[in-house]
C-alpha cells in the first residue's frame, strides 16, 4: 500500500510537471508585437508659444485733490462714463488752526502796514498839493500805500483759501474735484467722510478716482526668456479671454521688455500687445488672458509626426527607423526643423517614400468581461 502511494505521488509530480513546462511553451510560442510604419508627409507647421496675463486699459488717470479735506459728496459711481471736466466729488476743508492763526496774524500786519501808509500819503497829498514836494516824491508815496492796499487783500484771501479752500468761491474752486479726461469710472477707492490729502511735491495724495478708456486695451503678460529672442515689435497675437469662451481677438505686440525678472527659477520678460476690440462685446479691466503668439510657420514641408523620433542615448540626436523589409528596420539618423508639439520638420535624412518604424506601438491591453 505504502509503495502503491509513493508511485501515486511520483506520477502526480511528473504530470504538474509537464503541465508546467507546456504552459511555458505555450506562452513563449505567441507571437511577438507586429511594428507597423508610416510614412512622411507634406504639410504646414507653425511654432507657436503662449503668454499668460490680462488685458488692461492703456492709459488709466488717477484723480487727486488740490487740497486738503473731507469729502462731502460724490456724484458719480463705478463703471459711469464721464467726460472730461465732470464733477466728480466735493472736498469740504478742515483748516488747520496753527495755519489759520498765523493767516490771520498777517492780515492784522498788512492792515497795520496800511494804517501807516494812509496817514503818509494824506500828509504828502496835501503837501504836493501847496508845491511843497515834488511829483516824484509823492508817487513814491502814492506807491507804497497802493503796496500796502494790495498786501492787505492779499492776506485776507490767503485767509479765505486756509479757512474754505478758495478765494471767493468761484465754481472752479479747488474743493471741486472734476475729471481731467473723458473715460468710464474703474474704481472709487473712498467714501463720503473720508479725510484726504492733497497731492504735492512731497505726497503723492489720495486717490479719489481712477479713469480709463476701456474702448482701448492692451494685453500684458510674461514669456520664458527661451523664447524672447525670437519676439520681434508689430508680431501678430490671438488673444483669448477667460472670460470669454471661444472667442479670440487679434492684437500686435508693441513692447517687450528689455529686462527679466526671476520667478520660480525662470526668467520672465514683460511683454504688451495692442488688442483690437470687436464692438459686440464688454471688454472689462482685469480680464485673464492668453496670448498665442507665432514665432515661426513654414508652408508646404516634408514631415512626421513628433511620436516617431528617436534620441541616441549618448548624443540625443535624432534618429528614426526605416522599414527595410518584412518586420526589419534600419536606423537613419535625421536632421528636424520647428515643431509644433504634434509634428516635426525634417531637414534631411528620409524622403517621402520611407516607410517609418512605430517605435513605441505595444499589444493591446485585453479587458475580460464579466456578467453578473
């Protein structure tokens, strides 16, 4: 019986055996991946790249105060068109009480200085009057008392401007602020209450609005400093809005700067493009865009497509496989042009006639079906 199961068990062994070494066979004996080809083709390519920005007016004005205040009203809102010369908003002054006490320390001396000047030029009247002076002295008389007349007005309107802001309250009195350039309101940064400063030579002021013409827009974005060289000013651009799907204006690059600045480990070079705006759509300050710039396009070409190359893996050249017979292929080195990511230029190396190796085809994937 012992023996009877060990020959059992023997047989068991040989059989998983040879069933292991048929099922080897039988997975070495199928067929290996069959390459196909393609052939080189004549075409257009065209190589392009992309800047990312926005589009914003060309010219945006700022509207500062001439003095120093309150605001008491505004009369417009954003996004008002206006014209050059509105009203804007009123400034109601606060004066400051050290500069309103000296203004009027100096009319009290203005009127002191005129004081004196009057009593010397009734004096010298009459005296000029019997011949006892010269006309030459009394006009010099006569001068100093008109000075001191005018010094007195002077003062008192020196006073008038410190305490309301203007001198006799004309309606072009600084305390109205008005548009100097005709355009539509892209922001009010204040509110009525809010204290402002006037702009001078040591402040630049506050802002009490910023103007703009938004019937003409740049757009303003960065490129990689690889592609900078090849820009060149009056560039044709496509220009597409986030905001506005499937639409795309034409523009013409008008300005690249000549410095870059570092982001991210990149060099990026400021560039801006003049935008040609269609009529039918509101284009708003602030829209992202995208600029696909051309930098190159060659018409009528011999091609493959980029997934056909290869690259030495010492030198990186460029090589592809030229079908030569059933399943055999010869390498050939070649020489590419521009690409535009999906097909490549060649130079030199193959002819419309070869038939060009799919280096990277693999079998496809089989998916079993399952039923439930």
């Amino acid at each position: 019986m012992k023996k009877f199961f060990k020959i059992f068990l023997i047989v068991l062994f040989l059989g998983a055996l040879v069933f292991a070494g048929m099922y080897i066979l039988k997975s070495n004996s199928k067929s290996p991946i069959v390459f196909t080809s393609e052939n080189a083709f004549i075409t257009s390519i065209e190589e392009k790249t992309v800047a990312t920005g926005k589009v914003i007016p060309e010219d945006e004005v700022e509207i500062k105060p001439q003095i120093s205040g309150i605001i008491d009203k505004i009369y417009v809102k954003e996004g008002d068109e206006i014209k050059s010369g509105d009203l804007i908003a009123k400034v109601k002054v606060v004066p400051n009480e050290q500069s309103l006490n000296s203004s009027r320390g100096q009319v009290k001396n203005a009127q002191i200085v005129l004081k004196n000047a009057q009593i010397d030029y009734d004096r010298n009247k009459k005296l000029f009057e019997k011949g006892v002076i010269s006309a030459n002295d009394f006009q010099n008389v006569q001068l100093q008392y008109d000075q001191a007349k005018q010094g007195v007005s002077n003062a008192q309107s020196d006073m008038q401007i410190i305490r309301v802001g203007s001198a006799g309250g004309s309606s072009s009195a600084n305390t109205n602020i008005r548009a100097t350039v005709t355009g539509t309101i892209l922001e009010i940064p204040v509110k009525e209450g809010d204290q402002v400063i006037e702009s001078n030579n040591f402040n630049a002021g506050t802002s009490i609005a910023t103007i703009a013409d938004l019937s003409k827009m740049i757009f303003e974005g960065k490129v990689d400093e690889s592609e900078v060289g090849k820009l060149k000013i009056d560039m044709p651009l496509k220009v597409s809005l986030g905001a506005i799907q499937g639409e795309e204006f034409d523009a013409k690059l008008k300005f690249v700067a000549p410095k870059g600045n570092e982001e991210q480990g990149a060099v990026q070079f400021k560039i801006e493009g003049e935008v040609y705006l269609d009529s039918t759509y509101f284009i708003r300050a602030g829209y992202s865009a995208n600029a696909s710039i051309v930098l190159q396009k060659k018409d009528s070409i011999l091609a493959i497509k980029e997934a056909l190359l290869q690259f030495d893996e010492e030198t990186q050249e460029p090589y592809v496989e030229v079908e030569i017979g059933d399943q055999e292929y010869e390498r050939k080195d070649i020489e590419i042009g521009i690409s535009d990511g999906i097909n490549v230029e060649i130079l030199s190396g193959i002819s419309e006639e070869d038939k060009i190796k799919v280096w990277n085809k693999t079998e496809p994937i089989k998916i079993k079906s399952t039923s439930n």
